[in-house]
C-alpha cells in the first residue's frame, strides 16, 4: 500500500468513525421518512424526528434539510409553513407534514413543510442552532436504503431499527406493513408509525432471528440422510424457549408443506431425503416462534434432492 492510499484508507475510516459517533451523541435524531407518501397521494409524505434523550429537547434554532429544501424548526422561514411547537418531551416524537395536516389525518402535525423528497434518493440533514449536523438519513445510499413505494407494502416508510445507532443503510427497514399507526387524507391505514415507535425497532427488540446453516447453497444436491442446520435466537427471551417449525416447498417456494412442526430450538434436524421424489426445485423455510407469538423465518436457497442409484 503506498502512502496516498494508506492516508486515504485512514481518512474514509475518520468519516466513518465521525458519522457514528454524530449518531452516538446528538439526543435527537430522524427517525422515520415517508418519502414515497400514501395510498391517498404520494405527495403527504411526512418526516419524523425522536428525542431519545434524558429529557426534553427545544428544537428553535435548529433545521432539517435535503437537496434545495431547508425546514426551519423553529420557526415560519424558509420551506417552513407552520410550526405548531419545538419541544420534543424525553421519549417523544416530532411529526412533520407535508403541505398541509391531512396527511396523516389522525394524527395532527407539530410542523407543515413544503418540499418534495424526491423518489430517486436524497440525503436529509439535521443541524442544531450552531449549525453542526448532528445526524443524517440516507447518507451515502444510492436510491433510498429503505421505503418502498410499489411491492408487497405499498407506500411503506423508512424506519430507523436502532434510535441510537449510525445512519447506515443496514440501520433503515421498510415498515413491515403489519405493525403500523395512522390514516391517510383518504382515512386508509399508513404503511408507517408516524408518531410511534417503527415496526423495524420492535421487530429488532421481540422478534427472534434465524441463520440458516445448511443448505445454504444454491443449486446444491442433497440426499440421504441430510442434517438441516440453523442458528436462532430471541431477543428478549431464551434461546430455548424457541419452538421450530420446518416447511418444505417443491416449486422453488411459491408453495409450502410442512415438514416437522413443534421442534425443540435443537439447531438441527435429521430430514431423510428419501421420503420425497428427485427434483430440482427444493426450498426450506425455517420458522423459529418465541412464547409471545413473534416469529422469525429464513428461507434457503433452491436444491435439488437426488437419490437415484
């Protein structure tokens, strides 16, 4: 490595040890964007900030920009239309809305804005009253990290998973479209939490995860006698209380059949191949289930079972 690069490789290093540590320390941070908008419009878009501090946070003086757009907090300046107050209390959230308070018309505005947050990505930035930027969403994402505006979840925002970790794009997930708080202009239900907490940080704090160990190969044959392997854990529960759930699909995975329900959390399971005819079309899926009902899943790769002789 010759100098330039080591003093390049150490200067990418600095920014990124400096993006986390802005995370780390600024006591409020942007915790959910609506940047594809609602199934009423995709125009009400809406922002969210949450104060996850000791106490409450006064935000006059502060801003939130992206592109040409600079929302005052504090007051009507700039692309700021109304600002209902500044406070955010410990624990508490700050909604904005775009354009007017219907967009989430349930749950009324602390700040109406106007701006567009354009479909194609862009970087939002909060300053406080020094202008320091003490955290950021989407920095450094091609596209959005998260957020979907067509798909399974129509119109789905980006959440934040962790409050108090880094704008990585691994630290955003689209609203599961299951756990979610609002109602649009239309009075249809908001892929979102506008004003409470995402469905990605209770995912992360309650819902267990599976690692599937093997297969994980794809295209791999499998026959005999093979030891289907995983790794899965509870986040607010022990390992042990897990109860496992095998499914077995022949068709790449567009359907499913049980394979063996109600395993102990063992890591594994003897599956003998031989009970289901060759094919070249096999999926798994692994469902871990904790006491409280939340479940996991991980689906592998497609195989094929061969046991002709």
């Amino acid at each position: 490595m010759n100098t330039r690069t080591g003093w390049a490789l150490v200067a990418a290093l600095s920014l990124i040890t400096s993006l986390a540590a802005v995370a780390a320390s600024s006591p409020v941070v942007i915790s959910e964007v609506a940047w594809a908008g609602t199934a009423a419009s995709p125009s009400d878009e809406w922002i969210e900030l949450y104060n996850r501090s000791q106490g409450p946070v006064d935000l006059a003086g502060w801003t939130l920009a992206f592109g040409d757009v600079v929302i005052h907090l504090g007051k009507v300046e700039g692309a700021t239309l109304e600002v209902r107050t500044t406070v955010i209390p410990q624990g508490g959230f700050l909604l904005l809305e775009r354009s007017d308070d219907s967009t989430i018309s349930d749950v009324a505005a602390d700040l109406v804005y106007r701006g567009t947050l354009s479909n194609a990505g862009v970087t939002l930035r909060l300053r406080d009253p020094s202008g320091a930027e003490v955290d950021t969403a989407n920095a450094g994402c091609e596209g959005w990290a998260a957020g979907s505006a067509t798909g399974p979840v129509l119109y789905a925002s980006m959440e934040r998973v962790d409050p108090s970790g880094a704008d990585l794009a691994t630290n955003w997930r689209t609203n599961d479209g299951v756990l979610r708080t609002g109602r649009d202009a239309l009075g249809g239900e908001v892929n979102g939490t506008p004003r409470a907490k995402n469905s990605a940080t209770t995912a992360a704090e309650t819902v267990p995860t599976v690692r599937l160990l093997a297969p994980v190969t794809e295209g791999a044959a499998v026959s005999g006698l093979f030891i289907v392997t995983w790794a899965a854990t509870d986040p607010d529960g022990p390992a042990d209380g897990l109860r496992v759930d095998l499914y077995l699909s022949r068709d790449g995975g567009t359907s499913w059949a049980p394979l063996v329900e109600n395993l102990a959390n063992s890591g594994s399971y003897a599956w003998d191949t031989r009970a289901v005819p060759d094919g070249e079309a096999y999926a798994l899926k692994v469902l871990a289930t904790d006491r409280d009902a939340h479940s996991g899943v991980v689906v592998s790769p497609p195989f094929s079972v061969s046991n002709r002789r």
